[in-house]
DNA sequence: AATGAATGAGGCTTCATTCAT
DNA sequence: CATGAATGAAGCCTCATTCAT
C-alpha cells in the first residue's frame, strides 16, 4: 500500500515530465495520471488542479536546485571555484533532471510574472549563492565591481540556454563538421569554460576596457 | 483595399503577439483573428493551419534578427566592436520585438526538435555572426581560441534571459534595495556590460588560469 | 444506474438511425449524442471518434444479419426451402430494422473499400447461408450450375432495393393506379416471389435457353 | 473560349464524379470546383446552390440512362431478347459511367424522397422498358403475370449491387479461390445471365411452384 | 464572366474537472 | 481512497456561400 507521500511523488514526477515536455498549456491531466499509474479523479484528490500541480513541481525543483547550489559552494571558496563550483552543480542538476532547464526556460519565457511567492522565495536562496561570491571576491579585492543581478542571469541562463540547446546542436551537426566546430562540447565542460571566462572577465587585473559604467 | 500581403502581415502580427504571450498550445486561434482583426476562416484561408502560422512566426521573427545582425556587425570590426555591435543589435531587437525573447526561450525549452527546416536557416545565418567574429579575431591573434557554438549561445542566451527577466526583477524589487542592487540596468547596458566582459574573458591577454581543455 | 453497457447500447441504436438517415458525413455527432441521450464528450468517452462509431454499428448490423439468417435457413432444407428461409429472414430483417437496407445501400455505394475487417467477416458468415443452399442443391442434382456470389448479391440486392424503393413507390402511386400496377406489394410477399422466382430460373429442369456461359 | 455550355459540362462532369465517390454530403463545392477548373465562384454563377447541382447531375444522368434503354429494347422484341437488351444496356452503362450505379445506390439508400419531379419524370421513361416487355410478354402467352415494379427493381437493383460489388469481391479474392468461385465475372456476362434467370423463371411453362399469390 | 478574399455557422474532438459508487 | 463515467466549455478547423473588383 503506498503512502499518500509515495504517491504524491509518483504524481509529481510524472507531472515534471508532462509539463517539461510540453509546457503547461501542452500538458495533459490524462497523461500525468496515466504517467503516475494513478486514477485522474485520485489525482485531484491528492493535488487540486492543474495549476496547483505545477506550481508544486516548480517548488521542487526549484528547492533542488537552491540545495544544491549551496552545497556545491562552500563560504570560504574563492570567487573562481565559487563560479566553477556552481555552474558545475547546474551543469549536474541538469543533467539529473533534463526536465529542469526546459520548465526553466518556460518560467523565463511567460516572464515569471504568474510564479507563486513560494518559488520566489527558493528563487531567492539560488541567487544569493551568486551574490556571496560577488560580495566576497569584491571584499577580498579579487573582483571588480559588477551587477550580481545580471552576472547571475549569465551563468545560469547560459548553462540553461546551452543545455538546452543539444537537439539543435545535432541538427547542425552536418554543417559543423565542415566547419571544424565540437558541437557536442559536454554540457560539464561547457560550465568549467564558463566558470573561467566570467572569473577572467570579472577579474581585477583583467585587460582593463574603458571603464565601463554599468557597475554598482 | 488591404492587399492580401498587408492582411497576412496583420495576421503574424497578431500570432507574434498571441504566441509569445501564451505559447504555442496556450495560444488560441480565435484570439489570433480577433486580434488581426479577420474572421477565423479568413485566417485558414490565409495561413493553413495553426502549426503552419506558428511556423511563419517563427521564419520571419528569426529572419529579422539575422538581417540586424548582419547589418549590426560590419566586416572590418575588431572583436571587441564585433560583440558589442552583436549584442547591441540584440538588446535593440529584444526592445522592439518584446515576444522576440520571449519565443526564442519557448523554441528553446522544447528543445528546437520540430523547429521546421526554413528556421533553421535562418539560425544558420545568425549564428554565423558570431563565428566571423571569433574566426576573425584569433586570425588577427587578439582572442583565444573558444568554442564558437558556446560563445554564441552565451551572448544569445544571456540577453535573452536577461531582457525576460525583467518582471522578476522587479518583483525582487523590495529585497533588492536592502542590498544596494540595482536591478533596472537597461538592457542595452546590460549588453555593453556583457560584450565587455566576453572580449576581456577571450582576450589573449586576459589573466591566465591553467589552461582548459575546453577549447577547439 | 445505466451499466456501460446499456449506455453503448443507446448510443449504437442512436448512431444507426442517424447514419441510416443522413449517411456518414450528412450524419452529426451532435445529433447522435441528443438522441442517445448522453453529452457529447461521453459519447466520446464510451466509442472514440466518429469513424470507430460507424464500424461498432456496421458490425452490430452486419452481425444481426449473419445471425438471423443462419437461424432461418435450417441445415437439411431444399434448394427452395433455402431461398424461401433466406429472403423471408431479410424481409424480417428488413422491416424490424428500417435502418440496415440503408446502411446496406450505403456500403454499397461506397464499394466497400473502407469497410472494417471485423464487419467483412460478418460479411462472410452471411454469403455462406446462400452458398451452401447451392452447393447442396446441385449435389441432390436439384440446381444447375450458377454463380453463387452472383445468385447471392441478386437475392439480397433485390430485396435491399426493393424494400428501399417503397417511397419512391409512393410516389408513383398515381400513374401507377392507371396501369393496374399494384405498388404497395408487401416485402414479405415480394420476398416469396423472388425466392420462387430464383429457384424455378436455377432449377434443373427450366426451360432450357441456350447453355449460357455464365456458369462456373 | 469555352462556350458556357462547355463549361456547364465540365462543372456536371466534375460533380458526378465527386458526388459518385463522396456522397452528397460527403462532396466539397471546392473540390467539384478545382476538378472542373473552374473558380468556386463561377461555379455558383453557373450553377446556383449544391442542391441545384446534384439535381442537374441526377437529371443528366438518368436521361441518358433512359435513353440508353429505350434504344437497347426494340418495340418487336421478344421477352428473352428484351430483357437481354435491357440488362446489356445496363451494363454497358454502368461500364462506361462508373458513378451511376453508386449514385443509384445512394439515392436508393435515401429512400428517393427528396428526388426532384424532374428526374421522376426520367425514372418513369426507365421503368416504363420494362413495363412494355412484361406487357407484350403477357399479351403473346410467353409469360405469366407478375408484379412489373418487382420485377424491373430486381433487373435494375442486381446489376447495380453486383455492379458495386467489384472491391468487395475483390477482398474475397483469397477465401473465394480455395471454394473455386469466380468472383471476377464480368458484368455483361452476369447481365446475360441474370436476363437469362429471369426470363426462365417469368416463363409460363417453368416448373410449376405452388401457384404464388404475389402476382397482379 | 471570372476571381481572390471573405464570413457565419457549424462540425468533430479534447480537456479540465466533478460525481456517484 | 479509488474508479468509471459523466459534462460544459472550449478549441481547431471546414464548408457552402457571397462580395468586391
């Protein structure tokens, strides 16, 4: 007999799948049940509607990835294996859970406008993760000032956007030969390059532009 | 006497707006047609169905950004010129096309797997923008050599997220104060900052770390 | 509290009067649901699509028929028994179930090129009645020899046509009443006739015509 | 420049073919349109409604099959040689205007209710063929009475069933070889055979059967 | 006479949700 | 708790017909 909580993950994973698949317009109560081996009058009963649904997988996933993170950066790293550390635990998170850079993607796409405070508030958590490397590379006099907002937006939307992109890597794959391109750079790759060309980037001793003014 | 190119063109309009809004299934053909301002069948008439108007969104939308593209970065540019003009001319876009982002986020979190064959060129073309770039920079000596395809994808995706991200960011407003952040960086500064921070993190010159693999 | 059954079996009577009457695409599903008295989505829910609702009453249909007919024509009967049992069973057939002559026409019309598997071997159980009332007749040396699909689409499609035309009939009534036509010939009574009919044109000793070649 | 009348003609070509193979409700305006190269438009110019172009359809057809017979039966014939030339009429007919017999079927099927006066006025040429030979028949000794609707349905009704019958008996194909049936006789053959079968079983001096009540 | 472009009405099907058992 | 059976509200698409040119 399984528990309430047994089922209620069954149901969330399915969910996860379905909606990360196919959005949640695209998504199907039918399906989700079906994924779930549970009745869909019994998957009411344990989660309410569709909404509720998904707003309980994006709490999860969300909360997945907010532990992560702070487990993957310890507080006295410094600001490059802060970086490294984090885009490797995203580049791992996602590939653990393919389904979250796709419903990622998504939130960003309808512009979180719809998200429920309680995702906001993990939202909260991953980003802090960012904010205490900025903050301690820019005390330790490592790090040159910079918008943590957006230095944040750029690792993890890149990692999202280059997860993402694989199928459409493949698709390439006949030109880029031609090319000389390695399209199938590993996404654990792609975070370490990431890592170390936003470390170089953010570096103090950088080659130094004209000093650019979108700077705290 | 609206021509029927001028009436097509009301029609994408609309669908532009309806899809970016909503996503493809969330997306309703009647609110499409209300919108362009046809009845329902005149819409069939024109377009066929609403797979095939999706696809002719998504041609014409990817269309416009390589034509800015190639216009934005010219022949001649050094690097730095070239992403700044690169991300220049997205940042423009994004802010005159607000469902431009917003439906490259959706294209990519289903992964571009049905993207039709006519888009895909059009990617080609956009794509090719970055790779002059590097090609022509590591020519001249002035960048490192860096997968072009994760370059590309990093310029790309950031701005996307970051033009998406701006709802969120003002729901963090509150918080954001607390901490001194400002979270309205424009978007055109945001891709200043960005093209910066990429040509200092390729530069040859740039403070080495150990060397990393991850380069063609 | 309706058993599914029961429910199925509502909404197979509603759809055979409605195909009967209008034909497959005249025929709405609209209707159908009215008729049987369920909402249309559990029409939907109880058969599928339009196209699998129209074979479930095919089958049903064709299945009365085999049925009936091999109850009607006993194994021991004469060649002329046998045609008697067969055309009095259709006549039976016929007038109880108005729809089947239709529907029948209609499959014809139609060539029968889309029919289901299922239905052609409800098809078959019913071409077996005629063929072993001739075969046996020509063992007992009672029956030339003649084409038994053909003896057999003549038996059945005379009697489909003929109970078919009553309305037309009808409308002949008045230049018929001229003539000293009798229009109004029961169809049992007409079945007798074309049974005794058949059986006197195949019996052994008619008067001969020349030997036709039309005869396997 | 093709005369309207031409144009009339390839539009009632057209629409005998798709109302042949669709049905009245199952044919598209579009489609008669397109097959007759003519714009839908001008099909309505010339036309007028569906209806008015399944009538005209109905009118041609049934005039040239009254035409057809009222040559193949001389006013001298003798019952045999009648019904012989009324049944190879038949056959070449429904041999050269493959959409008449479905067309036949289906009007049968919808009962001739809603056939227009004018096309009546045709099926009373057809009928009265018969009419004439079963009268002379009788009138010489050579026949004995019997119901003239009767029988010129069964005339008319089993070539137009064997005539449909071609794909079905063509799925037989494979049961049928194994019983040594030739399911592919053609249809002038199966004419002469069935003008043959009637003829001997209208003669007066057939096996006598209980004398059977279902004459005039 | 011909044509491209409408358009209102309606047809088939789906879906989230609920109810009775 | 679980399940089969509803159901209302839409959603996508089609079609006969007309209109402006």
């Amino acid at each position: 007999m399984d528990s309430s909580v047994v089922v209620l993950g069954r149901i969330l994973d399915a969910a996860t799948e379905e909606f990360g698949h196919k959005g949640f317009s695209g998504a199907k109560v039918d399906a989700i049940a079906r994924r779930a081996g549970v009745n869909k009058a019994g998957l009411y009963y344990h989660v309410g509607t569709k909404e509720k649904l998904y707003e309980a997988v994006l709490l999860r996933l969300f909360g997945q990835v907010a532990g992560a993170l702070e487990r993957a950066v310890p507080a006295d790293a410094d600001p490059r294996q802060g970086f490294a550390g984090l885009t490797g635990a995203l580049a791992d998170l996602f590939g653990r859970l393919p389904m979250l850079p796709r419903i990622m993607a998504m939130e960003m796409a309808s512009g979180g406008a719809t998200m429920p405070e309680a995702a906001m508030a993990e939202f909260r958590r991953i980003f802090a993760v960012t904010l205490t490397i900025l903050e301690r590379g820019r005390t330790a006099g490592l790090l040159r000032p910079a918008e943590p907002v957006f230095v944040h937006l750029t690792l993890v939307g890149t990692l999202v956007v280059y997860s993402l992109s694989k199928p459409l890597r493949r698709r390439f794959a006949a030109a880029a030969r031609d090319l000389g391109l390695r399209l199938d750079l590993p996404l654990a790759e792609a975070a370490a390059f990431l890592a170390d060309t936003i470390a170089r980037g953010l570096s103090v001793d950088a080659t130094p532009g004209e000093e650019h003014h979108a700077t705290s």
